[in-house]
C-alpha cells in the first residue's frame, strides 16, 4: 500500500514488499550507504542543514518572539537534510518555512489512506492501484505521476549525467574523498555499478522510500523529544546542565554555531536517556509491524501458528511493558535507562521496536539517528524552548505514523558556556 507507481507499475520497495527474495537482493545493493560506518559521510551533510536549520529559527523565531510550530518547523528540517543526504541540495523549506510543492500535505492525506486500506489491501486494487487505471498509465492514456514518485524525479534530474557516469564507471578518487560527504544518489548509482539488480526504477524505488518515511518519522521523533523536555523542567534542566559541563570541559569542542558532533553526542548519558525515553512513549509507528507467518506455520509461545496467518507487534503496546521498563511504564522518567543492571537494560533495547526489528529493520536508522542526537543538544545549546501556552497539551493523529498537532513553542536565544 506505501509503495510510489510510476508509468503504471508498483515501485516495490523495501519498505513495502513482501518478497523476501527480493527485498534480501535489494537489501544488499544499499546496506552499505546505511551502515553505521557510513554515518562520517553524511555528517557533513547533516551539519550544513541542522547550522542553516539553526540561523533561521533565530531569525524567524527568537529573534522576533513569534511563536512557531514546531511540529511542522522540525519537519521542514528533516525534509532539507533528505535533500542533502539524497542529492547534496536542500529543497527549501527552511529557506522559504513553506511546504515546497504541498508535498508534506500530500504525505498526510496519503498517510490518511493507507492506514485504514493497510488494514484492507483488497481496497487498494480497487482505488489507488485499479488495474484499469495502471494499464491506461502504461499505454499513456493517464499521464498522471504520482506526487512522491514526481518529487524524487524532478531531484534526480538535474544529475543525470553525473548518475549515468557513475553507473557505468563507478565512484572516481575524488568523489569518494568529497569532504562535503558522498551522497545517496551517488551510492545508489554506485550500487548499480556493482549490481545489475540495482536498476533505474530501484534507485527510484529507494529515493521515494525514502521520502515516504525518512522526514515523517524523524520529525514525529524529534518532536516527541521536545515535547517531552517541555513538559518536565527538571529533566530539561538536568540536560543543559550536562550540556554545559560537557562545552565547559571540553567534550563538547567550541563552535561559533554551536552544533555538536555525533561522536561528541554519544559522550553525553543523560541525552541518551531523554532520547530513548522520548522514543519509548512515543515511538513513530503506531499500528502493527506485519509479518507473514511462513507456509509451514510455526509455533509461538507454545501456540501453533498456520501459515499464511498475519501477526505483529505494536511498539506502543510492547515498549510500556511493566516487566521490560519498570512497574511505571506511562511515566516519562529518563532515569530508568541509567539505573539498571546491563542484563535488563540490554532487553530494554531490544524490546525498542520503533525502526523495526530483525531483517526488517528500517534501513534508514542510523541516518535518522544521526539527525537526531546532533539536533537535540545543538539547539539547546543556543536557545531554551518553552510552551507557547504553559501545559498545554499537544493532539495526535495516528494515520500509521502518530504525528503531532498543536505542538506550539517560543525560543529564546541562550548564551552556553564553551570551554
């Protein structure tokens, strides 16, 4: 049902397909531009947007005492760095604070319709995916393009030539030393070069994948982050004060816009803590993660599954489990990561179910985990966040994603020590 079309036929992604040949095959063409080891060549790209990202909420917000959404504000971010990770380019919505090409609207009305037909496929056949209307698409009766599908086209475009040139030659020296970062463009071509599995229509496939789910879910996240810090002042205060003891002994190294590095982040326990917590009570997915029992069926729990049954787990079910995180499992109490035996905290990770599990894991989260652990100090860093209406509570809409409505701040530029 989230799988783009284009000329008619289904993108199949890894995301949306239920082949699992395919998605192994897939999978191995692009598990390399996602490692972990990967994160130092997309750091630079991150670091250009979330510094931009930062003189714009100063100029918008701060320095004005406007009150900003700050629900759609970290999401016109996330959409930028897509735009540099993706194609070195930001796409403009910080610059101009506006929904380029209605695209994030779109995401929500499309998001409206596949969480209920996610629950009834045979509906999609019949609406959005009708035979009749694909097959007018494929002899050009129905030049319609679908508006994902459109978005990630018209960013491909313009490196067309540099895409075909890579794809017959591979990356040059000098690309791969770019110290602006190599971005994923230019690794899926790559991975077209090394496998003729990864045709034009995957790098396509990838590219919307990516847009379906790379700005909403980290946007739903960083959100849920602040929200949380607004709500509880002495968390948010125990925060900037690791914060500040980190610039003040030198973990975190001085910088005129005051961003913090990934390896700087991971230095901080108590930012950690906010994080996972955040993550736990409000994890981005919100109904079932689908899985097909196999033809042969199985057993689990000492129950016998037949094949072809579909189960699942929900995050919003298994991360407040009292027997994973403590008999106070609605609290929002970064502690509970900090003060724990190795053996329960590792059963605490491993029940965090919000990019997946297994080897469906959302490709994409340690990029997404990137943005997050360098924007969240960084801007508290240079300004301290507050509700525009004290207490006042946000609304959620869960249309597969839970996303926010009514989250509204005001930002105060801050003076944080350096070392």
């Amino acid at each position: 049902m989230q799988g783009a079309v284009a000329n008619g036929r289904r993108l199949l992604s890894l995301f949306s397909t239920t082949d699992e040949g395919f998605h192994a095959k897939h999978r191995r063409c692009v598990n390399n531009a996602f490692a972990m080891s990967s994160l130092v060549n997309y750091e630079p790209l991150v670091t250009s947007t979330l510094t931009y990202w930062l003189d714009r909420t100063e100029e918008l917000y701060a320095s004005t005492d406007q009150s900003c959404n700050f629900s759609q504000w970290l999401q016109f971010f996330a959409f930028d760095v897509i735009g540099e990770i993706t194609w070195s380019k930001r796409l403009g919505f910080v610059e101009g604070n506006t929904d380029v090409d209605n695209i994030i609207s779109f995401l929500r009305r499309f998001f409206d319709y596949v969480a209920p037909v996610g629950q009834m496929p045979v509906l999609d056949s019949l609406l959005w995916k009708n035979p009749i209307v694909l097959f007018a698409q494929r002899i050009g009766l129905d030049k319609r393009v679908h508006p994902v599908t459109l978005f990630a086209m018209k960013r491909s475009h313009e490196r067309a030539s540099q895409v075909e040139k890579i794809k017959r030659f591979g990356l040059s020296a000098d690309e791969k030393a770019n110290p602006q970062g190599i971005d994923l463009l230019s690794r899926f071509a790559q991975a077209s070069h090394d496998h003729a599995f990864m045709d034009d229509t995957r790098i396509l496939a990838t590219c919307t994948s990516i847009i379906f789910a790379g700005s909403e879910t980290t946007a739903i996240s960083l959100a849920a982050i602040f929200y949380f810090l607004a709500h509880h002042p002495s968390v948010y205060t125990a925060l900037v004060h690791e914060l500040d003891t980190a610039a003040r002994t030198g973990t975190i190294a001085p910088r005129p816009d005051k961003t913090v590095s990934w390896s700087e982040a991971q230095q901080l326990p108590y930012l950690d803590a906010v994080i996972q917590e955040s993550l736990r009570l409000h994890p981005a997915p919100g109904l079932i993660l689908e899985r097909v029992v196999p033809p042969q069926g199985m057993h689990i729990l000492d129950h016998f599954i037949p094949g072809g049954t579909i189960i699942g787990c929900n995050p919003w079910v298994v991360q407040r489990h009292a027997s994973l995180f403590g008999p106070d499992p609605d609290a929002f109490r970064p502690e509970r990561w900090l003060h724990v035996p190795p053996h329960a905290l590792r059963s605490m990770k491993a029940a965090m179910l919000l990019f997946g599990a297994g080897s469906r894991t959302c490709i994409g989260k340690n990029i997404s985990l990137l943005e997050i652990y360098k924007l969240v100090p960084s801007f508290l860093r240079r300004f301290d966040v507050q509700l525009d209406v004290p207490g006042a509570q946000w609304t959620t809409h869960n249309a597969w994603f839970v996303g926010q409505r009514g989250f509204t701040t005001r930002f105060r530029t801050r003076h944080s020590v350096d070392s």
